[in-house]
C-alpha cells in the first residue's frame, strides 16, 4: 500500500472505502459481541489512518465514514431501549500536540482570546461497559447499555443486582436525571473469578472488560448478581434541572447522591497541568484496582459545551487520551484465507499463543495481501505483536524478514468456489469473482440481510443461515420470507420445536414492512453502508424512486447531488440496478415485502431541507459553530452561492457571496435573524 503522501485520489477512496466497513465490523465484534478480534491499538491505528485520509482527501469523505459510527447494534435476546440523549463516543488523542490542538480548536470554534482560560476535568478512562441509569422523582426505573449509541440494550434488572448502584438516591434530585458511567470488573475480582473459572474446568474470560460485558448483559439477573460488578458515574444523559453550571459541580452533585465517581476526577486550567496529569495516571496505571486504557478530558464549562455541540459521532468538548500500547513476541504459525460477503479475501494469521500484557493472544487480522507484502510476513516468522487492552494484536515488526525463506504467495483463487481471485485497478483488496455462484459470498449477503445492523430478523442468526443455505432452502433474500411454507420441514430437523420455529417465523413475519434505509443497507450494494442508505432515502423518500433514479438517464448527476453521495458510491448504485441477477433479487424481494416510505428524524425548523451559505463576519459564533447548528436544524451547508441555495447568512465584510446571492435573487438575512430560527426550532 502507497503511504498517505504518495495515494492517488482513486487509492484514497478505495482505502477509506475499507477502511469503514473494517472499523464497522470490528466495532460490531467489540460492542455487540464481546469478541473483540484486534486490540485498542490496532483499532485506534485504523482510526488514525481513516482520519489522516480524510483530512487530505476531505471530498472523499464518505457518508458511513467511521467519524459517523457509534457502537454497534444492542444484542438481540435482550429488549431494546431508545436512549432520550444519544450516547456518544469519543474523539481521542495519541500524542501531547493531539491534547494541545484540542484545546486550540475548542478556543477556534468559540472565538476565545489566547489569554481566557480553557478549564478541563480529567478522569481515568475505566475499561468497562458503558450504562446508563435513569432516575425518576429519585428512583431508578430503567438502566441500558449504549448499544450503537442511539438504542442499547434494557439491563435494569441486572443493574438493580449491583450495589455500587442505588436503587433510590434522595437530596435535590431532578424529576428525571440519567446518570451515565462504567460498569467493570476489578482486577482482583477478575482474577478470583477465572480462578474459580478453571478449577470447575469453565471457560476463562479474556480480560476484566469482556468480563464485566458478558455479566452484565445475562438473560438472568441471578448469573449477574453472582459477579462481582461495579459502577463508576462519569456523565450524565437526559436531565429535567441540571445541578451545576460545570461538569466538575454536576459530578461532585452526582457523588453526593450516593453514587461513585472516581476520586482521580479533577480540574484542570492549563495545557501543562493536564499533561502532568496525565503522566500522573500513567504511573499509577499498574496499581489502580482496574483496568484503564486513557484519561479523558472534558470542557468544564456547560455553556461552553452547548456552544460546541457535537460530530456526527462526538462531542466536541471532550477527547480521550489514550496510554500507549504494550508488545511481545511470538510465531506466526499460518495464515489462513477468509472470503467475505463482498468476495474479499481477508487474511488471518495463526500465532503461537503468547500473554501480551497478561492476556493470551493467538490470531491477528492481517488485512490484505499488501499489509503482508509490507510486513514481509511468512509462516514460520518470529513478530512483534502489540495490544492495549483486548484479545487479538497488531502485528508491528517482524524480526525474521531477512531470513531466507519463499515469500507468502497471496492466492490467486478463491479457496471456497475456485474462481480467479484479482484486484481491481486502484484497489488493495482482493475479491473472489465467482459473485453468487461463490457459496461464502452468498451465506455472508445473506447473514448481512438479517444482520442486527441490516433488516434484524431475530432468531435467524448465521449458524440458522447456514443450515437453511445447505440443505437448499435459502438461495436469495426473498427465500428468508417463504420459510413459512417450510415449517413442518423445519420442526422436523434436530434442535428445532415447533415452539421456536413458530417464533422465527413470526420475527419474519414482522419485518414484512421494514425500514427503508435498513432495508437497502441490507441488500449489501457495494460502498452502500448505514449512513449512506439513510442519506439515501432521505433525499429519495422511496426505494423504487432509488431504483428509478439509479436506471435513469443522468443517474450520476442526479444521486451525487445527494450529499454524502460522491461518484465512487453513485457508480456503485448503478452498476447494482443495471445487473439483470440484481434486478431479479430485487423484483422478488418485493414481492414478499414492503418498505414505507422514510420518514426522517430530523428536527423540523424554517430551513429543513434548504441549502444555507454564511458569508463575513459572525460576532456572536464562530462559522463551524453556525454550521453546526444549521446541520442539527436538518439544513445543508455549502461554501458557495450558487442556483441551488436557499438562503444566506450575511454578517459584516459580506463581499461577493452577498453580491451573488443578490444578483440570484437569494434570501439574505442577518446574524439575529438566524438566531430567531435556531431559537424558534428548540
């Protein structure tokens, strides 16, 4: 793979285009699954390489860009809870200039003089689950993990088995408050619990997070009750009344109540206090009685961080900063091939299982054939792995790359169909071209169309679809929706009761009117991800007006005037619908279902839907503050005036966008003008 500097822009867009599926998939194994395949380092690289990408090819910025991700989907066997306020990750930081560019963009964006000082609270960032607790006139009525950040997962009644955690708090309490923190193992408990774990002769946990996940995500409360959880509050969600005008007032508020925050929670007022801070936990990393992989700094400030608001998956007023990762070595053993749903051949390598900062590691994801081509990697090479905190590592150097031994050769066929495996020009993966004749490529589309992030059928998981797929039921998607007709079939197979299969059918049955964004996302158009389908229907409404935009003449034109629709993913819708075999999956799929027109959540205001231009000088924001709020208003944003705005925000300097917009006969209104619409869409 060329370096960042040497990508052409083609390069680019195919690497960003991996990169999001990648990190998707692996924040999907992290957070859905408890099955994490790479460490936090290796995670954190992706992001860093996705972010350098975008900030030198910003028109290649996709609509499932992983700056757009939260989590993943909640679990199935549990209830599904939609959280009031999103519960958002966090930006993070590798290096002291990454800190001191936070602090100097959160001064950029609110205008503020260099001499005005940006006070921070700092706290460990605990390796644990995150939860939310919401309380009612005192009362804890319901508790949900963060799920994909919109929708998590109802735990209340595991939570109610935790004693960190009170089941009524009194004093000053609002009507409603959500109090939002960790739940985590201690080191300790994590140590007796697998020892207990191996002397029954039980599976072991991997590290104290998967622990504390795996408990408290139980469809019994009493398993939960029997691990030794904790809780430690750091945030809070949806609040009648605020008890503070700071972060640090309205934890120290949440503390009094009887609920535990961390007693390393401080208040920083310089650049240089928080970077001393930070080396202060470092050193306390080994002795701390759980696991941490950061320290997180917030803006002090609530006024402040309304001003700054959020990223699409972020607030602006926070960031983490993360320790650096710790390395050993081993052998890789083999590497294996895995063929996707795409046809993408992903290489897997087998190491000899070796304790990398006290956790067993024995797999590593390696990619494409140019990371190995890179790493110089074969079967039998003494590596360097390293990891921050969960299973699999990145390989980082390998030691024995000038031994003389035949290089790996990536295969040139597909391992599961035999057809010719090759690279597109511009591309680092490679594909399988045998397309639905291949058997993996069709189980994995067809895995991905019930998927929890796709259409979220329950009970048909992927040992059910591979089942289905070998016996000869399931050929297309359509074929999941005349199960029904096989029902005695199916009851009459091992492990299946009449029960369970009635219940499947019925989970079918009512995703007959699916979401249409879920929908097309599901249908695994290549470069189509979540966000993109949802910026899809949003522009389009229906999925047969997407079809008939994809088929029409001007297609490209029409679907990347779309924004977040760039040439790469419009190429790609046209070349799906253009395919007579998609065409055919298409017409069948509906004719079994069929997905309502889309409605959008976005919040109605005077601009919804309109192009807004800001031009000269705002004096009570800054611009990206005023893009911000336009955005949150369900407005688009442009840098130019041009036939298709709608409207013009004109402050003092305006000079030819005024002029332009003038001359099109554009709305033009001043600063307090905007301010009345933001203020009349609250």
């Amino acid at each position: 793979m060329n370096s960042l500097f040497d990508m052409s822009e083609a390069e680019a867009a195919n690497r960003l285009m991996w990169l999001a599926r990648e990190i998707a998939r692996h924040n999907r194994l992290y957070h859905t699954q408890d099955a994490p395949e790479i460490s936090d380092a290796e995670f954190d690289a992706l992001v860093r390489e996705n972010n350098a990408l975008e900030a030198r090819f910003p028109h290649l910025i996709r609509p499932d860009s992983p700056n757009r991700q939260v989590g993943a989907a909640p679990a199935a066997h549990l209830s599904k809870v939609t959280h009031a306020r999103p519960m958002l990750s966090l930006e993070n930081a590798f290096a002291d200039e990454d800190v001191e560019e936070f602090i100097g963009r959160v001064r950029r964006f609110l205008n503020l003089s260099e001499d005005e000082a940006v006070i921070l609270t700092a706290e460990p960032k605990i390796d644990g689950l995150s939860c939310s607790l919401r309380y009612e006139r005192g009362a804890l009525v319901q508790a949900a993990t963060r799920g994909d950040g919109q929708v998590g997962e109802d735990v209340t009644a595991n939570v109610r088995t935790i004693a960190d955690i009170p089941q009524h708090i009194e004093g000053n309490i609002p009507d409603v408050f959500e109090i939002r923190g960790e739940v985590y193992m201690a080191k300790a408990d994590f140590e007796a619990i697998n020892a207990r774990a191996e002397s029954e002769g039980s599976k072991l946990f991997a590290n104290p997070r998967n622990a504390a996940a795996g408990s408290l995500r139980q469809k019994d409360p009493g398993v939960t009750a029997s691990r030794p959880l904790r809780f430690l509050a750091h945030g809070w969600g949806e609040a009648t009344m605020l008890p503070g005008e700071t972060q640090f007032d309205v934890i120290k508020t949440i503390e009094s109540w009887g609920i535990p925050v961390d007693p390393r929670f401080v208040r920083l007022a310089t650049a240089a206090e928080v970077l001393a801070h930070y080396r202060h936990i470092e050193a306390l990393r080994a002795d701390l009685p759980f696991d941490i992989d950061g320290v997180v700094y917030k803006v002090d400030r609530l006024d402040w961080q309304a001003r700054l608001g959020f990223v699409a998956k972020a607030p602006r007023w926070a960031i983490a900063h993360k320790f650096p990762a710790e390395r050993a070595e081993t052998t890789l053993e083999a590497i294996d091939i895995q063929v996707g749903r795409t046809g993408k051949l992903t290489p897997v390598g087998r190491l000899q299982p070796v304790t990398v900062g006290g956790v067993v590691v024995s797999n590593v994801t390696l990619h494409n054939r140019d990371e190995i081509a890179r790493l110089g990697v074969r079967p039998g090479d003494r590596v360097v792995v390293q990891r921050a905190g969960d299973v699999i590592p990145q390989i980082v150097e390998n030691l024995t790359r000038e031994v003389s031994r035949e290089a790996y050769a990536f295969p040139d066929q597909c391992p599961e169909c035999q057809s010719e495996a090759t690279a597109e020009e511009g591309e680092v993966d490679v594909r399988c071209t045998g397309g639905l004749i291949c058997p993996a490529q069709r189980v994995e589309r067809l895995k991905h169309f019930v998927s929890r992030v796709a259409l979220d059928i329950e009970g048909l998981g992927e040992k059910t679809i591979t089942e289905f797929f070998g016996l000869g039921w399931l050929h297309s998607p359509a074929d999941i929706f005349r199960l029904r007709k096989r029902r005695d079939e199916i009851v009459a197979r091992e492990g299946w009761q009449d029960k369970s299969v009635d219940n499947l059918l019925a989970a079918i049955e009512t995703k007959r009117a699916p979401d249409a964004a879920r929908f097309l996302f599901a249908l695994g158009i290549r470069h189509v991800g979540a966000v993109t389908a949802k910026d899809l229907m949003k522009a389009f409404g229906t999925v047969s007006r997407v079809r008939e935009v994809a088929v029409g003449e001007g297609a490209m034109d029409e679907l990347t005037q779309v924004e977040g629709i760039g040439p790469v993913v419009a190429e790609a819708l046209v070349e799906f619908f253009h395919e007579p075999h998609n065409q055919s999956v298409w017409d069948d799929l509906l004719s079994e279902i069929s997905p309502p027109e889309y409605v959008s959540n976005v919040r109605a205001s005077a601009v919804s839907g309109k192009v807004v231009v800001f031009t000269g000088s705002l004096e009570t924001m800054s611009r990206d503050e005023a893009k911000a709020q336009a955005e949150s208003l369900g407005a688009k944003t442009a840098g130019s005036v041009s036939a298709k705005t709608d409207l013009v925000v004109a402050g003092p300097g305006a000079g030819s966008k005024l002029k332009k917009a003038q001359e099109l006969g554009i709305e033009v209104i001043d600063e307090a003008a905007w301010a009345a619409i933001v203020a009349g869409a609250a």
